[in-house]
C-alpha cells in the first residue's frame, strides 16, 4: 500500500432503491457506481494525487494527446460477492503484470502492482453496495485505464498520463446469455501483426476490431474470428475473448501466445483443465484444423474465454462460402470448465489455485 488515497465521498449516490433497481438488470457497461478513482503522472513527481471521487465526466483540452495518438491501455476484471457476504478478486495481481507490459508497448509510465490493486479495491471498497448479491453470476465489473493527458500534439510519449478505476455491475456479456455463439471468420482484417500491438491490452486494438466485428453482424453472427496477419491461416483469437477447442479423445488445443491478449481466464483454464486431467497445447492451431475437425466430428467442443464472456459455447463457424458446426447445446467439459471457474469465483469451491483476492 504506496498509495496515499484521498478520499471525497460523492454527496449524491443514487439511493439503495436505484441500485436496487440497477442490480436488479444490470446489464454490461450501461450502469457506473457512485465514485472513481484517479492519480497523476509527471516526470517530475512520478506518480501523485491519488483520489477518490464522485463519479462523473472529465474535462479534457482537445489537444489532449489521447485523442489523437491513442497512447492508452486498459484492464478488465470483477469484483465477486460471497455467500459470507465477503468481496473478492480474481488474481488482481495477473491484470496489474498484465497492465505493466501494456505500459512497456505503449511506451506510458508503470504504475506498480501494489498500487494498481490497491486502486482497485480502494474503489471497490467504497463502492462495495454496488456489487450484486451471491449467487447470481453478476458481478462487479472494474475498468483501471491509463491515458495520455497530456495537451500537446507532438508525437512523444506524454509527459503527464492519468490512471483511473471506473466500476459497472454486470451481468451476462452477451444478451442472450449463455447460448452458442455464432463465429464469423473475417479474411479481410486482423488484428495484430508481428512487433505490433496484439498482446497489449489497448483501445487501438478494439478500434481497430470493430469494422470485422460490424461485418460479422451483418452476416448474422455474434462476434468475429480474427487470423494471424503473416499467413492468413492461423487462429488468433475474437474481438473480446481467446478461444479453446476440445477434442473427443480429450486434448484440448488454445492458441499459443505472442500477437494475441494473453487472458487470465485463458490461462486460469490452463490450470483448472490440467487439474481435471487434460494437458492443454498452446501452439498454432489452423483454420483448417478447425474446419475440419469439427466437420469429421473429432473436435467436440469450441469455446471462447475472457472476464466479461467467462466461458461461452461456439456453435457454428460461418465464413464466406460455408460453415461448419451447429452446436446448440454448451459442451460437457465446456460446462464444466465454466462451473468450476465460476465456483471459484463466487466462493463455493475450494480456491485450491490461491486465485482469490479479499477486498471486504
Ligand atoms: N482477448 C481480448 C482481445 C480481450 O479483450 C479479452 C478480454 O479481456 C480477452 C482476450 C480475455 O482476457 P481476460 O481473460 O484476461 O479477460
Ligand atoms: C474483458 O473481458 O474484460 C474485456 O475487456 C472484453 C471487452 C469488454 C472489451
């Protein structure tokens, strides 16, 4: 704990009916709680004037650099309720590493561990009647984002850079809740090439996503599968979440890392799938073993993992020409991957892997 944290309660939070009410449906993204933490950067005094205060908008000079460079990163993670009423993590720590090396590719100012997570569960604390009651798979979603503040439109890393935690109860990512998604496998975009910045949690690369990811609306599917950019043949990974691939026989192959986001979610699986007796490969898997696993039958089940989706069934893959696959069902070991995860999560299985982080 290095940060020295301010603190100016908000003197108008929404009332225990309005949250009520928003818990009720949260949503994703839509509904934010009542405060937000902040703390500057210079070169000069480092990090400083750590806050936290009442949420609510920023005023930015339009040379704000951010706004037009795009030097920023960001973290996605939840905060969970416990039967006890407790308030937890999920391996904080994993999203403040992650953070650092986004801040190395983005050439921004590291902000240590120990005080990312004490950031976030600073606000979380604070704010703590905002995440959603146990037993609900809603939770607290935590957005720590880190931007170029400075006023200047040279092109130079920024001389003054801002940190902040907003927070937004959330419940399911997608509308329908857990249902098979359709795939939609763009052959015109990617995502990341080599030396860019694909393991780097940045707002460049959501942007960036977002025409594939209209195309894959148009053709009638939930989200985009993005290629490596070198050989067009490779499985990346989609616009929010990496992906798995289950074999009958038991193997389960993910995407090696190197241009994709490297998940804690992906990776927790790595661990819970291990302990459930599947040796999972991380290594460069084709859209044609894809194709044609799943259309002989051998690959069994696909899922796709991050913060926000959890663990959500893929049913079809659709590309220009055909499609393959038409699960309608989530997978057995894709259910329980799921449920272990989330037991984990919520408090109702042994955290055997020490993934919990107590806030409350
Ligand atoms: N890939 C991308 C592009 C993402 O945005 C996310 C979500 O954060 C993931 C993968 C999954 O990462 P994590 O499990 O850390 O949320
Ligand atoms: C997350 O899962 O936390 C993400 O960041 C995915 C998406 C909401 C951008």
């Amino acid at each position: 704990m290095t940060l020295d944290i301010s603190i100016t309660p908000s003197a108008n939070p929404k009332t225990e009916a309005q949250v009520a009410e928003i818990l009720e449906n949260p949503g994703f993204g839509t509904h934010f709680t009542d405060h937000m933490f902040t703390v500057e950067w210079t070169p000069e005094k480092g990090w400083h004037d750590a806050r936290i205060t009442a949420y609510g908008p920023l005023t930015l000079d339009p040379a704000t650099a951010v706004l037009h460079y795009a030097q920023e990163s960001f973290e996605g993670m939840k905060a969970y309720r416990h039967e006890d009423g407790s308030v937890w993590t999920f391996r904080p720590f994993e999203n403040a590493e992650r953070m650092k090396r986004s801040s190395h590719r983005l050439a921004l100012p590291v902000l240590e561990p120990e005080d990312f997570v004490q950031a976030v569960e600073a606000l979380v604390e604070i704010d703590q009647r905002w995440v959603p009651e146990a037993g609900s798979e809603k939770s607290l979603y935590l957005r720590p984002f880190m931007f170029a503040s400075e006023a200047f439109l040279g092109v130079r890393p920024a001389k003054h850079v801002t940190f902040m935690v907003i927070a937004s109860p959330a419940g399911s990512y997608f509308t329908g809740g857990i249902k098979p998604l359709t795939l939609w496998l763009t052959t015109e975009y990617t995502r990341a090439g080599r030396g860019g910045m694909g393991a780097a949690k940045t707002g460049g690369n959501y942007a960036s996503s977002l025409v594939a990811q209209q195309e894959a609306i148009a053709q009638g599917c939930d989200q985009v599968v993005f290629l490596d950019a070198q050989e067009g043949r490779y499985v990346e990974e989609l616009g929010g979440m990496n992906m798995y691939f289950v074999y009958g026989d038991g193997r389960i192959v993910t995407p090696e890392t190197g241009t994709i986001l490297e998940g804690i979610t992906r990776s927790a699986i790595i661990e819970l799938a291990g302990k459930m007796g599947h040796q999972v490969e991380e290594r460069k898997f084709s859209i044609d073993e894809w194709r044609d696993g799943v259309a002989s039958g051998e690959i069994t089940e696909v899922f796709a993992c991050g913060t926000a989706a959890v663990v959500t069934p893929v049913g079809t893959l659709k590309w220009d020409g055909g499609e393959v696959g038409s699960a309608t069902e989530t997978g057995p070991l894709t259910t329980e991957i799921r449920q272990s995860l989330v037991d984990i999560q919520y408090g109702r299985r042994p955290d055997e892997f020490g993934w919990m982080h107590k806030v409350i």
